[in-house]
C-alpha cells in the first residue's frame, strides 16, 4: 500500500514536472507575441485620436510626475500617460490618456490633440457607465463636439442647447457621465499646455 502511494506521488509529480514544462515552453513562444499585438493596438488606438501621428514616444513618467508636483493642478491626477507625437521627426501632437470617475466607475480613455493645440479626437478604452445612457459618452453625437475645441478654454457641460463654443451638451439623462468626460478632456487639455510650455516633454 505504502509503495502504491509513492508510485502514485511520482507519477503525479512527473505529470506536474511536464505539464509545467509545457506551459514555459508555450508562454516563451506566445508572450512576445502577445506583447507585440498589444504595443500596435496601442499605436492604432493612439492613430486613432490624432491620424497625423506615426511615432509615439511616451514620457517619462518620473519627469510627469515631478513636473504636474509643481503645477500644483488636481486635474492632472486624472492623467495616465503622455505620449509625444512625431510624424517624419517633426512634432504633431500629443496623445494623453486619462482616468476619471463617472456615474458608475472609472472612464479610461485616450484624448487627441494637435500641434495647434486643437481636440482632434477622443476614444473610450474603458468605462462600466450605464447602457443606453452614460455609454452614449463613447458614441460619435457626442464626442463629435470636441472636435477642434481649442486648449485656450476650459470645456463646460450645459443640459440645454451649446450656445457658446467651449460649451459640451450632456447626453440626455447622463450629466453625470457628461461631465466625466468632460473633465478627462479637460484634464489633458490641462496636461497639454503644462508639457506644451516646459522643457520637460522634449518639444522645446
């Protein structure tokens, strides 16, 4: 009996000893390719936002960090990452990724913006907002209205109709998630004029 459950024992761990070295010898084989698929969906989502881009260098995050520390702006705690924008060695643009908090949970998302400090665009990687209302934030109606908005001037949600050009209408029945949305443009556009203007970001 006692040599049967040694025999048992081994057997099991020679199954566990190959089982594992399969898994290695599969995760060295698929990992590089994972890794590579996920850095061109990130280059296309960045394309995404700002077309003119075709390199994107990220910034350093230690250097981010330092320089938002003495901008003292509590918008800037919404930003992720900053990635310069080259096309043929000239500066294009930046895309900035944000995380906010809307009605239901954090709105991750990448935001455009061109040399001449105009919106391009902006692409939603993630929310849990509420279907058919606040995930109208991700939908062209509304995000169409950022589109070539200036980083001169702070963005404003109002429910009735846009009477003034910083001004963004709210989805119906989701100010909540408006606003959210809102404040990550806002908070890029805010972490676009900090870098814009510093030494930090490489542009200068």
């Amino acid at each position: 009996m006692k040599k049967d459950i040694v025999k048992l024992g081994l057997i099991l761990f020679i199954i566990c000893v190959v089982a594992a070295g399969f898994l290695s010898l599969t995760n060295s084989v698929t990992a590089p390719i994972i890794a590579k698929n996920q850095l061109q969906s990130e280059i296309q989502a960045k394309q995404e936002v700002l077309p003119q881009g075709k390199e994107f260098k990220e910034m350093d995050s230690g250097k981010m960090a330092e320089l938002f520390k003495n901008a003292n702006n509590e918008k800037l705690n919404n930003i992720v990452q900053i990635s310069i924008a080259d096309a043929d060695g000239k500066f294009v643009g930046m895309v900035i990724k944000t995380s906010v908090t809307g009605f239901k949970g954090s709105i991750v998302m990448l935001v455009g913006i061109d040399a001449k400090g105009k919106i391009t665009s902006y692409k939603i990687l993630s929310h849990t907002e509420t279907p058919g209302l606040g995930d109208k934030i991700s939908g062209e109606k509304f995000s169409a209205q950022f589109a070539q908005k200036s980083t001169d001037a702070v963005l404003v949600v109002v429910k009735r109709t846009v009477q003034k050009n910083n001004e963004i209408q709210a989805v119906t029945g989701a100010t909540i998630s408006s606003k959210a949305a809102t404040l990550a443009v806002n908070s890029a556009i805010d972490a676009y004029n900090l870098v814009i203007n510093s030494t930090e970001g490489g542009i200068k």
